[in-house]
C-alpha cells in the first residue's frame, strides 16, 4: 500500500531539498502545501517532482487538514519540513509493518537538536510527535497551534524523528514566542480559565518537571538553560493570555 508524504511550508529553502528527497525513500507521492513563499521553496520542490498547491496560511492544523485532500493515498506521512526520518522509520516503512497492525496513527520519539546539538534531557526526549496515520479514521486537529492527530487507536513506537528546529538559541527564543502567543489565541477561543497565580504555577511545575524529573540536573548548565527555556515559556503563555482577558474585561 501505497504512502502520500503531506508537508506544510513557508520560506523553507534551506530544508525542502533533504526533506522531500527523505519522504519519496517511502512516499510514492508529495503534496507541499506551501502558504506563500517568497525564496526558492517552490521551485526547488517542484524539480524534486513533488506538487505543490499554494493556500495562505490557515493555522498549524487547518492547514494540513487542507492538504488532505490533494493525497491519493489513504496513509499520509506528514512531517514538518525541519523533521526527518530517522534510519528505523525507513525501515518500518519499507518493510510495510504498519500493514499488518491495528493502528491507524503512529507517534515517533523526536530527536530535537539546537544546530547539531541533540537536547534529549529537561523534557525536550522523547518529545513524542504523530505523524503517520490513516485518514480514513485520523486526522490533524484544527488547532493552529501544536495540532495534534485524533485518531481510533495510536501507538507510540520507538522510532525516532529527526528535528532541526533552530540554528540557535535566538531562533529558539522567537520560535516559542511566536507559539506562546498562538497558543494564547486558542486559550481565549476556546474559554480557558486563567487566574491571578496560573502563570507562577505552570512556570514552577515545568521547572521542576524538566529539571528534576526528566534529567536537567545531570546536564549541568544545559540543564538548566533548557529547564528555564520550558519554564519561562510555559509561565509566559499564561501571562500572555491573563493580560489578555484583563484587557477584555478594562474595555467591557
């Protein structure tokens, strides 16, 4: 059975040569759903022979819930263009296991890396991310941030993702600040509640959890510098969103 490989891009000419050469090692089709582009993302993944369909940006999870539709086959490998498929991925795909299982979405360990850093301590490993699944009886959710796939039956394998996400720790910053305030969007959507000591709690409990729980503290400054990454981003995103709904509140 065949798979179609679905990726979502914007300015992305630095990664879409090795990620759409990757996805054709097991897709037999790509479909990039490109929102807008102004550098050679579109040209370099068209002469790799993957179709691209242009569709402004929508939100993290409407708009690969849009691209479904452009994919003739029912499995869908649906990576992110810094993401790759690590050696034991290929194999599960080629060897066709997925066929001869009653799964229909795969959640594969995420390697994530700052340049050729690996960061697999502080809650950033195993970082579990779906990206495989039927959409026959899966599909992304449509949140338009850190969307994620709802589906009948999951596994969580032990296969690994490859993630180059950010080249430094200034990317690092900007990138979780962009996604603080996306997230806070959703807050405010879908009617959270957020009170005076949310932040100050959320911030504590992901300092603890990533320094003491997953390992920081045996990494000596890098634990602490990726504990307080996870700490002040998950503290901010409910400062974001209290400022927010003060805000509504002052103009009632």
């Amino acid at each position: 059975m065949a798979i179609s490989g679905l990726v979502i891009t914007f300015n992305e000419e630095k990664f879409i040569e090795r990620c759409v050469k990757t996805l054709f090692k097991v897709c037999d089709e790509v479909i990039i759903i490109d929102s807008l582009s102004k550098d050679k993302t579109v040209e370099i993944a068209q002469s790799l022979g993957a179709t691209v369909i242009s569709q402004p940006f929508l939100g993290d999870g409407p708009q690969r819930i849009f691209g479904l539709q452009f994919c003739k086959n029912d499995w869908i490998l649906n990576v992110d263009t810094d993401e790759f498929i690590d050696d034991d991925c290929i194999a599960f795909f080629q060897n066709k296991e997925f066929l001869n299982q009653q799964y229909d979405a795969y959640s594969f360990r995420r390697r994530n890396f700052l340049k050729d850093k690996e960061i697999d301590f502080a809650d950033w490993y195993p970082d579990y991310a779906c990206r495989f699944f039927n959409k026959k009886t899966a599909s992304p959710s449509t949140q338009i941030v850190h969307q994620r796939v709802i589906a009948t039956n999951m596994c969580n394998t032990n296969m690994h993702l490859l993630h180059y996400g950010w080249e430094n720790f200034y990317q690092l910053i900007a990138k979780k600040n962009q996604y603080t305030d996306w997230q806070v969007e959703e807050f405010l959507k879908s009617g959270k509640k957020v009170g005076f000591f949310s932040p100050i709690i959320h911030g504590i409990s992901a300092f603890i959890k990533a320094y003491f729980l997953k390992k920081g503290i045996f990494h000596g400054i890098d634990g602490v510098t990726f504990s307080l990454i996870q700490s002040f981003f998950s503290y901010m995103k409910y400062a974001k969103a209290l400022e927010e709904i003060r805000k509504k509140e002052l103009y009632k």
